[in-house]
C-alpha cells in the first residue's frame, strides 16, 4: 500500500476555497494531480491558477445529481474523494417557533446529500486501494446552544460514513470532523468574534485550513484505516 500520494489522482468537492483548498494544495506537495470541484466557474478558475500545472478543475452543483453525475463522467478514473462542499446560508439552527422545514431540508443539502449523490457517482471510479473522505464538525461531538440543526447535520455525515465504511469496503471510508477553523467564510465576523468562540479551548486560537488538511491527508494515506472520525478542533471536546 503506497504511503505518500505521489502519482494518485485526487477529487476535492468544494476544493476552490477553505478547507478544501488547503486539501488540494497538500495533495499536490505529496505528489498527486488534483481535481477540484465547485459550483462558481470564477472561483474554479482562481484555485486552478493558484494550484498550478498539476491542478485541474470542473463545475458541479452537488445539489444536483444529473450535474454530480455528469461531473464524474468527466473526470473519469480517480484513486480518492474528497468531500468538503457546503454553504454558509444563514438557517434557523434553532428548533423553536420559528422554525422553518423546506429551510432546514436544504441544510441537510449540500452537507448530506450531496456527500451521498458524490458517493454514488464517484463509487465505480475509484481505485480498489482508494479511499472516500467526508467533512462532519465537531458539533455532532459537542452540540452548543442554538445549533441543533448544524448538530445534526454534521452527526448524520458521520453516521452514513460508518456506513459506507461497511458497505464499500475494502474502499475505506473516514470523516474529517473540524472545530472551528479559520476560512473566509469568518472573515466576515466582527473583529474579535472568532477569538471569543475559541476562548477556554485547550488551544485558544482558530485553527488554519492547513492544520484540517493534515488529517484529510493521513486518511488517504492510512491502508488500514477505514470508519473513524479525526476531530480537529484545538481541544473544544474538553473546554
Ligand atoms: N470552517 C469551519 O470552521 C468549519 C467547522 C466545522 C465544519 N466545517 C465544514 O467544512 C466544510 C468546508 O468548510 P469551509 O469553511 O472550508 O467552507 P468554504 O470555504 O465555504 O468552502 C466550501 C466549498 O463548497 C463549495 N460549494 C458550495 N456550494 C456548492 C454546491 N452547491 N455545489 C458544489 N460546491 C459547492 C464552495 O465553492 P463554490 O462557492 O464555488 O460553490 C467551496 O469550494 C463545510 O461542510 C463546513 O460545514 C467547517
């Protein structure tokens, strides 16, 4: 079993930004070629130029599955999946009055369903010795006030991967489950609001995309290891 990537082809959905793209870019400094997939022609086009030569990209909207599987078709033969795709539209993460089915439906989307469709499709193209790789949170870990949804959410990725691991194997199947990491998409807080979430943490600070990616990378690596979570989070677990 081959333990660096050099020479294996890597399909990172939701790779042109955050953690997905300090995915891609680590497979690339192992030796791979990489194949990132996202929903904005624009942002494909960036992360390719970014990437380099051995870098390639394809839009897909994981919400549909005619565009999942059209996306496959045309990448072809691959050796590991990775599955980082998800938005940030703001839900009512709150069970209460407000709450709102059709909203809370689509948050299961792109994190859920599309990880499954990505399955799907991708499944008869990857190497026997290759692996799938999903993205949970460590909420489903440690819930917090006011975000059942997302809770669920990420504890139903981690769910169908201990399924997958079952069903597919020997292709092995893991979920990268982060805390909170430091992608664009928090930029957008006030300054100090991050900081003031990770505070109390064994390790205070926001992680870094690159941090996340190391355990992406170890479950492509890892022959033997099929069905586990690797929680990133600076400790949360135990704050
Ligand atoms: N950052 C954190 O603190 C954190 C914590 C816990 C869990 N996570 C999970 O980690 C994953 C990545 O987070 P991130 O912070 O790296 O997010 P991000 O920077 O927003 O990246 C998300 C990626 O998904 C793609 N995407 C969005 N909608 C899509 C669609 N319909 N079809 C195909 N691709 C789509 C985006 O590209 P386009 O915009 O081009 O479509 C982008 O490449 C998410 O599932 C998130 O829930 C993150």
């Amino acid at each position: 079993m081959p333990t660096t990537l050099q020479g294996r082809k890597v399909v990172v959905l939701g790779g042109t930004s955050g953690i997905g793209l300090a995915v891609a870019k680590a497979v690339l400094a192992d030796g791979a070629t990489v194949v990132v997939g996202s929903h904005n022609r624009a942002k494909i086009d960036a992360a390719v130029a970014e990437l380099g030569m051995s870098a390639t990209g394809g839009v897909l909207n994981v919400n549909d599955e005619s565009s999942i599987m059209a996306f496959f078709e045309q990448v072809g033969p691959l050796d590991h999946l990775v599955y980082t795709a998800g938005d940030w539209k703001r839900r009512n993460n709150n069970i209460g009055n407000n709450f709102d089915l059709t909203d809370a439906q689509a948050g299961f989307g792109i994190r859920f369903w599309g990880a499954l469709l990505a399955v799907k499709h991708a499944m008869p193209m990857i190497a026997p010795d290759g692996s799938i790789t999903l993205t949970g949170g460590v909420l489903a870990h440690r819930p917090q006030k006011g975000a059942a949804l997302s809770t669920a959410i990420a504890g139903a990725a981690e769910h169908l991967m201990r399924g997958l691991a079952v069903d597919l194997a020997p292709l092995r199947v893991n979920l990268v489950a982060p805390g909170l990491i430091a992608t664009e998409v928090w930029s957008r807080l006030p300054e100090g609001a991050m900081q003031t979430m990770v505070d109390g943490q064994p390790l205070p600070r926001p992680g870094l995309p690159e941090e996340v990616a190391e355990a992406y990378l170890y479950f492509m690596r890892a022959g033997y290891t099929t069905g586990q979570v690797a929680i990133v989070d600076g400790g949360r677990l135990f704050m």
